[in-house]
C-alpha cells in the first residue's frame, strides 16, 4: 500500500508532532484490522505522540525508554524492530517531502500495532480488576457477588473475617449455613434468600435485616443491602452485609433506659406530665391520682389561677426553664393544692411541648405559717420580756438612785468610824445589787444579739492601774497575796473598748476573790505576737507568746517577729490576760458547764457561795466580741486560772513603752498612808473626787425629773459643785421655764407626767436660742438603743441612774463649753 493521497500525508504529519487523530480505521480504511476492534484503537490514540517518540528511541536501539510499555511489547519487539526502523525512516521522508518512497510494511505493522494494543488493553484491564479487589477487600462492610442464576460468585476479605472463616471458597461454599434454618419470622432461610436475590434482579435495589450466624453459632444480627449492577454486557447482584450487633447493643441499652425511666415517673411521688398545646399528653400515674386527671385535659383547668398559669407557659416559651416557682392547683375534686413546679421547654415527638414537674408543698407551708405563728409569738413575748426588764430596770434603778445617791452625800460629810462603816457597808451592798442588775441586762442584751463593743482610745496600763486599785484592798484585806505581772511591751494606747475590757476582769478577778480564803490571786497582762489578725479573713489564726527574756537584749522590729520569723499586721495587737487563784477549784465536770447560762459550780442548798450564775457566760461572750477566746484550767481543791485573749487596734503603730526591762512578777507593796489607816481601823477613803474649771462655777443647771426623791438626790450632788439648780417637775413645766431664763444645761428624765422627755427636748428645740442647748438624758432605762433613741430625739448624751458623781461631774464639763 502506497501513500499518495494527501489526506493520507496530512495524518502523518499530524502523527509525527503528537496531534489528536482519528481512529485508525478512519485514517487507514485499507488496514487489516483483525485483531483489535476500532474502539480499542481509539481508546489509544490519545497516546499517539508517546508512541512517535518510543518508535523514535526503539529505532536507534534504545529499549530502557518506557519500562512498562516495554514489559507489554518485548516479545513483538523482535519481529516489528527492522519494520520499525524502516517505518520510521519512511515517515521522516515524508515529513521533509519525499513522497518517491513506497510503505511497504504498513501492512504489517499495523496488524503487529494493533495486537500490542489488544494486550495493552488487557493488561490495563486486569490492573483496574486488581484495584477494585484492593478497594473491596478493605471495605469494613461484607461484600457479595451473585449472577442472574443466584450463584454466589466472589467475596470480600471482610466477608471471610466477619463470619470467622478462613479463605473465600469456604464462605462461598457454607454461605447458607451461615445462617439459622429459619429467621426470626419463621420462614426458611435458604428460600427467603432466594426470593430476596430475586426481587433485587427485577427491582434492582432490596434491603432487609437478617438473622446471620458465624461459624462458631453465635447470632449475627446484620442488614443486607442488595443492588443490581451491569458488568460486561450482564448483570449481577451485589450484597452488602452490614453488623448490627453494636446497633443492637445500643438500641437494646436505649430501651432498658426508657424502660427504667418509665418506671422511675410511674413510681415517682411527684406529679410528672408533658404539656403540648396545652393538654396533658402523658401524666404519671401519681398525678393522676393526685389531681385526678384523666386523658388529654386542659392543663389550665388545674390552676386555682387560669391566668396566672397563662402567663407561665408563656414564660417558658421565653426562657425555656421555669425552676421552683409556687403554684397553687386545684384538683378534679377542687381541693386546694400549694406546689412548685419545674417546667422544661423540650420536643416531643417532633411537636413543642413543656415537662412539667409538681411537688406538693402543701403541708410544708402549714408547718411554715405555724412556725411564723410561733415566731410572731416569740418575738412579742422577747418584746413583752424586754419591756418587762427595762421596766423593771427603770423601777429599780430609781431607788438605786436615791440610795447609792445619798450615801454618796453621807460619806462627803463627817462622820465617826462607826457612821463610815456602816453607810460603807450599805454602799458596797447597794452596788453589788447594781452588779447583778447589769449582768441581766447584759445577757438580755446577748439573747437579744444587741450587746455592743464601743471603739474608742484609752490607756491600757492606766485601765490596768484602775483595776488594781480597785482590788488591792479588798484582796489583801483578805489575807491573800495579791501579785501583778504585767509586760513592759504593752502599747501606751489602744482602740477598744475599755469598759467591757474592764468588765470580763472584774468578773474574773470578783470570782477569784470569792472562792479563794487563802494564797494569792495573780494578774497578767502580755503582748502576743500574730501571724494573722482574728477576724480579718478566713485564714488560721495563730498565735505565738513573746519571750520577754530573750527580747530585752534586742532591737524589737515592730512588724515582724525576728526570733519566730512570723510577720502580723502592725495595725493590731494581741493581749493576753489571765487571772489565777489558790482557791477551791473545780472538777471536769463542773469546767465544762462553767460558761453556760444560769449555772454554778455548786447549786446545792447548802452552798457558801451566792450568785446568778451569768457572769462568766457574760465573760465569754465579750470576749469573744473582741476577737479573742478564753480557757479555763482548775484543780480541785489546788485553785483555778481563766486565761482569755483580746486584740485591738492600735492608734499609734510604733508607740510602746520607753522601758525595756524585762517584765517580772511583783507583789504589790502597801502604801504608808494605807498602812496608817490600816492601824486606824478605819474603813476606806473618801469617794475621788472631780475638780471643776472655774468658768463653769454658779452656772445655771435645769434638772427636769419628776421623782421627788431622785430630785434631791441631783440637785445636792450639783449644789455641792457650786452649780445654781431650778427643778421642773414633768417636760411642760420645763419647757415654759427655758422661755423665761437663760440656762446653761438641761438634765431630762424621760418617764414623766404630762410631756415626757422626748416631747419635751422637741419642744424645746423648735426654738431658734434652745438649738445648741446641751440637753442630757438622765433616766434609769439602761436598755441597748436607748442611748441612741435619746440622741435621735435631740438630746446630746445620756447617763444612767443610778447617778454616778464623777460621770455626773465629766459630763458637765464636757457639754458646758467656756463662753
């Protein structure tokens, strides 16, 4: 064959630069095309430059080009390689335009080509066979092949794990024994297989679950999928076979859930419904019980407040969760019914709907409006009570008053020994009565929580001074040794308050004084060094003794501790006080109700020593006021000690005093002059005395009382100061005397005929010239807040009957400023 049409010169050119062309048949209509259909040669014709420069390279010997189309090609290469090189000169000819040349072995080669192609082909197909296996056998489902005839043909690997098997041939050999005889409906499985194979040829797609079962025996639960697909001309089935156990593990675990659920609301004591639309769809058995619902009913209905209830649902469309909110229902019978409910916004069913929750509360709330009964009827008896002691308190204190008042006045003049002991003695009784009248108070105060801490400066070693002196004499008159320890690191002052501190050690010292007849009673006052302030935060509390020894030879940092490496806070001190005596003691038993209420150590009959019993449990509860705590150590028959801890504030930081010896125990020498009256048998000294600043001499002083007795009791102790005294007998009469004279101070008794003493003090002050006027409430009410109701009503201080003489005398000075 020849190459002379032009057409036939233009393909090869286009051959020979690598261009798409037509299929061979087309090109070469002439060629022998026996071996390789024109589809085939078609399918390689994109590749046609590759094979140019392969003709090229095997042309000139060189067979290393392409090591996979010459795996495909070696055995032709021999036979086509002397073609090949005159085929290839042939074309180069032609490309330069000699078309002299005759292609002789076209022919040839081409059958040669299209044979190569054939196998090419075929190798390709077998590759694309082998990655579809791979795939198949790493697919994670059981993958089965059956023909129009449903035989099983092939397998995957999975197919051979899953079932427990060892190759394919024996899956595809026992496939029917690897199910039961029969499935879970009853029908046979061999023959429920085959119907299932065969609607899946005439409908192309069946899925269905199947009862399965490894080579072992062991149930496998599967889904089976199977689809028809075309492959070379012919269908075929294929069957997927997916494990359901875990599903059903899963679905089983899910319904145990909901059966345990289920029983857990139709056991549940609490009304449980769901709400979709407004009606009940599912309630408890409970609920429906207990409110009497039946079927699908309107939720509403149940509410004693259809609004209210309205306005709820409404809520939870908002907010999605309703927790704990007061309900009142009314049952099928129309009982009233105080619950909370619990409302959940959730789906149900592909439709909104609301859980609700309901708990009856109903005799809760009785029991709570009973015990607010029982708590309104608490508090007016604690105010009955109260009223009743400060009524009391003002009924004794008057008396009081006068007596302790007149004796004051008796002991300024002169008397003989005999006088002096006795109104001495009538004075000491009077003021041990006012002792226990206090304590009441105070622990009415603390039943009431009002006992206050005043915060004010004052010099800790002059209150410590006061309290020994207060003591001296009356320890040491009774024979015992009366010894002071008192640490010379002490502040000079502190911010506290000094008459509470004074207060828990009289009753200490009072207590050490009464049941000890012989020994000593022993005072101690320390600093104590912390790491944190009680009180301040939540931290522990730590306290560390300062070893005044040590100390004394060094430079103390006033911030930190050097020798215990702690660091508190310079701002704050701790003080330790103890009180120890050689008196009668106490057992185990009786230590541990010391502090309570009402109790003594001995509440026989026959007991020596008198007593409320309140004063220590006063004591420990001040202290603990003041951050600190107390303990008590006692041996019976051998003496007690109470050690107890305060901390205060310290106004100046670095301020301590200027003696640095170390701190020593002492026994307190008597004075010469306390010697001589010793001698003398006389009794005690005259009341201290308050002197008064010549300015205030002959001042104009309006006492307003209306007791006759408490009016001379006032107006000689002023008189003896040289002060003048007009008396108004109720709060009118005082209030028409102030129109008519100018006087300096007002002293207002509060429990008056008439106009009482707050009336009073307001009418009084809606005069321009009476604004500034010092009015000072002197009344026998000693209850917490009277102090401040006084001030409240326009008043500037107050002081308690019984009329102290020096407070008397210091307030006067205080209020009364020098023109």
């Amino acid at each position: 064959m020849s190459i002379t049409d032009k057409n036939e010169i233009t393909l090869l050119r286009q051959l020979l630069v690598g261009r798409n062309v037509p299929p061979l048949s087309e090109a070469f209509p002439n060629l022998a095309l026996d071996t390789a259909t024109d589809k085939d040669l078609s399918m390689t014709y994109s590749d046609l430059h590759e094979i140019r420069e392969i003709l090229r390279r095997f042309a000139g010997g060189d067979f290393d080009y392409d090591i996979t189309i010459r795996g495909v090609m070696a055995g032709y290469l021999k036979t086509l390689q002397a073609n090949l090189r005159h085929l290839a000169w042939q074309v180069e000819q032609v490309a330069i335009g000699d078309f002299s040349q005759r292609v002789d072995f076209m022919g040839n080669f081409s059958k040669a080509f299209n044979s190569m192609v054939t196998q090419l082909y075929d190798f390709r197909e077998r590759a694309a066979d082998e990655r579809t296996q791979i795939m198949l056998d790493a697919t994670p489902l059981c993958v089965t092949f059956w023909d129009e005839n449903i035989n099983l043909i092939d397998c995957n690997l999975e197919a051979v794990n899953l079932f427990g098997l060892r190759y394919k041939q024996e899956f595809i050999e026992r496939f029917h024994s690897l199910s039961p005889p029969q499935q879970p409906n009853g029908l046979d499985s061999k023959q429920l297989m085959h119907e299932k194979l065969r609607s899946a040829f005439e409908t192309g797609h069946v899925i269905c679950e199947w009862m399965h079962q490894t080579s072992n025996g062991d149930s496998l639960p599967s889904e089976i999928t199977l689809v028809r697909v075309e492959r070379k001309e012919v269908f075929i089935v294929v069957g997927y076979i997916r494990d359901l156990r875990e599903l059903k593990k899963a679905q089983q675990a899910l319904e145990q859930e909901r059966i345990l659920l289920l029983d857990v609301l139709n056991s549940s004591p609490v009304c449980f419904s769901i709400v979709v639309n407004g009606k009940i769809r599912y309630s408890t058995p409970f609920m429906q019980d207990f409110l009497g619902v039946n079927g699908e009913e309107e939720m509403l209905d149940f509410f004693q407040d259809k609004e209210f209830g309205r306005k709820l649902f409404e809520e939870l469309l908002e907010d999605k969760i309703i927790n704990w909110r007061d309900v009142s229902i009314r049952t099928k019978s129309g009982e009233p019914k105080e619950m909370l409910a619990n409302l959940f916004y959730s789906d149900y069913y592909e439709e909104k709907g609301a859980m609700v929750w309901l708990v009856d509360v109903t005799q809760m709330r009785n029991i709570q409006n009973d015990l607010q009964k029982a708590r309104d009827v608490a508090e007016d008896l604690a105010r009955v009570k109260s009223d009743f002691l400060a009524n009391m308190s003002h009924e004794i204190r008057t008396p009081m008053n006068a007596i302790l008042g007149m004796t004051s006045l008796i002991l300024n003049t002169n008397l003989d020994k005999k006088q002096r002991e006795f109104i001495l003695t009538m004075e000491k009784s009077a003021k041990m009565l006012l002792v226990i009248l206090n304590d009441i108070l105070d622990f009415s105060k603390l039943e009431a929580g009002n006992l206050t801490i005043d915060f004010t400066e004052f010099a800790l070693n002059k209150l410590i001074d006061s309290i020994v002196d207060d003591y001296r004499h009356e320890i040491e008159g009774k024979g015992l040794k009366f010894c002071v320890d008192v640490d010379t690191q002490l502040p000079e002052k502190v911010l506290g308050d000094p008459s509470r501190l004074k207060q828990i050690i009289d009753n200490l010292l009072s207590n050490a004084l009464k049941f000890t007849d012989k020994g000593s009673i022993t005072l101690c006052a320390k600093k104590l060094y912390l790491s944190k302030i009680p009180g301040m935060d939540s931290g522990i509390i730590k306290l560390i003794a300062k070893d005044s020894d040590k100390d004394s030879d060094q430079n103390t940092d006033q911030n930190t501790d050097t020798n215990k490496g702690n660091s508190y806070n310079k701002n704050f001190v701790s003080l330790e006080f103890s009180v120890a005596d050689t008196g009668i003691g106490m057992n185990e038993k009786q230590i541990r109700q010391l502090f309570t209420p009402f109790t003594q150590a001995d509440t026989s009959s026959t007991r020596q020593y008198g007593g409320t019993g309140l004063g220590l449990a006063i004591t420990k509860s001040l202290v603990e006021a003041m951050r600190g705590n107390i303990v008590c150590e006692s041996h019976y028959g051998k003496g007690t000690a109470f050690r107890f801890t305060v901390n205060l504030s310290l106004q100046n930081p670095d301020g301590i005093n200027n003696n640095t010896a170390a701190s020593i125990r002492v026994q307190l020498p008597k004075k010469k002059e306390d010697e001589a009256k010793a001698k003398k048998d006389d009794v005690a000294e005259k009341p201290p005395d308050v002197e008064i600043p010549d300015y205030l001499k002959g001042i104009l002083i309006l006492l307003v009382e209306d007791n006759k007795i408490n009016q001379l009791v006032a107006t000689e102790l002023l008189k003896r100061k040289g002060f003048q005294v007009d008396v108004a007998s109720n709060g009118k009469i005082a209030v028409e005397m102030l129109r008519l004279k100018d006087y300096k101070l007002v002293f207002m008794d509060i429990q008056m005929p008439e106009m009482d003493g707050f009336q009073a003090t307001e009418a009084i002050r809606k005069d321009p010239k009476n604004v500034n006027l010092p009015i000072l409430a002197m009344t026998a009410h000693a209850m917490t807040g009277y102090k401040e109701q006084c001030i409240a009503a326009g008043m500037n201080d107050h002081i308690t009957k019984p009329i102290d003489p020096t407070v008397l005398y210091e307030s006067i000075i205080r209020w009364v400023k020098k023109d």
